[in-house]
C-alpha cells in the first residue's frame, strides 16, 4: 500500500526534514501491520531494516534469564523502535505489538543515505536515541533502593503524562493495562505488584476500574519522594 506524505511527516525524525528527504523516505518505506501481541522482532533476531511505530503502540523488552519479560519501552505513534541496529545487524531487544499497530519499515543503506544528504534530519535521529537513554537512565534511577509500591506510583505517574486524558475523577491513562503487563514493565512478580497496586487505591491514590486507572499524579509524584 503506498505511503503518503502526511505518513512520512507523522514520524517524529522527519518533523524537521527536507522535503526531498520525505519524497525519497516515501519510496523507501513499507507498511507492516501488526495484530495485538504480534511480534515484530526477537532478541538476537538478524535484521537489516529500522522500524517506525505509524498507528498504536508497541513494547519494547528484553526476556530474563527464568524466560520473563522486562519491558524497557512503550512506544506510541511516530517513535523509532528499534534504533540499536546502528553498527549492528541484530536486534539486541525483543518487540511485539501492545495493541493493533501499522509499522513503517526502512532499510538502514536507505536511512543511513538520507541521512547523509539531509544534517538536519539526522540530528533529529540523533535526538531521538539521546531521549530513548535519558529514559533508560531514569529507569536505573528508579530501581536502586526504592519500595516496590513507590515504583509502581512513578511508573504511573509517567503513563499518566505521556498517555494521560483528563477526566473528572483525575487523570485516566488511556492505555488497557493489567497487572501482568505492569510487572512485565518493573520486573517484579505479578502478586507484589497486585499489592502495591492496592495500596495506592487505599491510600486514595488512584483508582482501578476494569483495566482502566485514573490517577492523582500530584498525589502520586509526592507518594514517590516520600512526602
């Protein structure tokens, strides 16, 4: 199916390109659609082409050593997957779809070639990467020495900010998240995270309503300080 320009202009590293930079950008690329819990790339997985998230959202993670997942991204409309692959033709994460989702597919010559020709755009690439590592950082941050359930409040607090929607009772995160997935993202087992989770509804914290939560973030970003 032909991708349009609109399409091309919606992928964050292009906001700022050339135009002949998105023309050839446009020829390049190819649509993938994913169904829910379909996989995109495996661990160690030998690719040769960078993906762009188009439509939903996918995660990103890595599996431990007993086989279970630890979700390091979730990653929504327009963001770069799996941006590793530079100097490298693995991929050193696993990816699959959150939920439906339409991928854009490059080959890295065909990227690497716009972004030779276009400065701007590969700043944009480089910027990108520096935001997807301050993340990673501030996860490290969090795990050293921190209660479970003060995890789990800044965990929430951040989905609230980055998939939030204001609604009457707080902030509702617009996301179908479960239990599971929420230790698949802190690394924790599901029951501790189950009680975390209860803990903050009883401490008025947040609410939980079939997979739906709505959050206090003022609340929660003071729970997590300890204040």
């Amino acid at each position: 199916m032909a991708i349009s320009l609109d399409e091309i202009k919606a992928i964050k590293v292009f906001s700022r390109a050339h135009s002949s930079t998105e023309v050839k950008a446009q020829k390049d690329f190819v649509k993938i659609y994913l169904k829910k819990e379909e996989k995109l790339l495996e661990e160690r997985q030998k690719t040769n082409n960078v993906y762009f998230v188009l439509e939903g959202k996918v995660s990103i993670f890595k599996l431990t050593e007993g086989g279970q997942k630890k979700i390091i991204y979730l990653l929504g409309k327009g963001e770069m997957i799996n941006d590793d692959i530079f100097g490298r033709d693995s991929s050193s994460v696993s990816c699959e779809a959150f939920e439906d989702s339409i991928i854009l597919s490059i080959n890295i010559k065909n990227l690497k070639a716009l972004m030779e020709k276009d400065f701007i755009f590969t700043t944009e690439v480089l910027s990108s990467i520096s935001t997807k590592m301050r993340r990673l950082y501030r996860q490290l941050k969090n795990t050293v020495a921190t209660r479970i359930d003060r995890k789990v409040a800044i965990k929430l607090w951040k989905l609230a900010k980055e998939y939030g929607v204001e609604v009457e009772e707080g902030t509702l995160i617009d996301l179908n998240l479960t239990i599971n997935f929420l230790a698949e993202m802190l690394g924790h087992p599901r029951e501790n995270i189950s009680k975390a989770m209860k803990h903050l509804e009883e401490q008025g914290l947040i609410v939980n309503k079939s997979k739906k939560i709505i959050v206090d973030c003022e609340k929660l970003i003071k729970f997590h300080k300890g204040m």
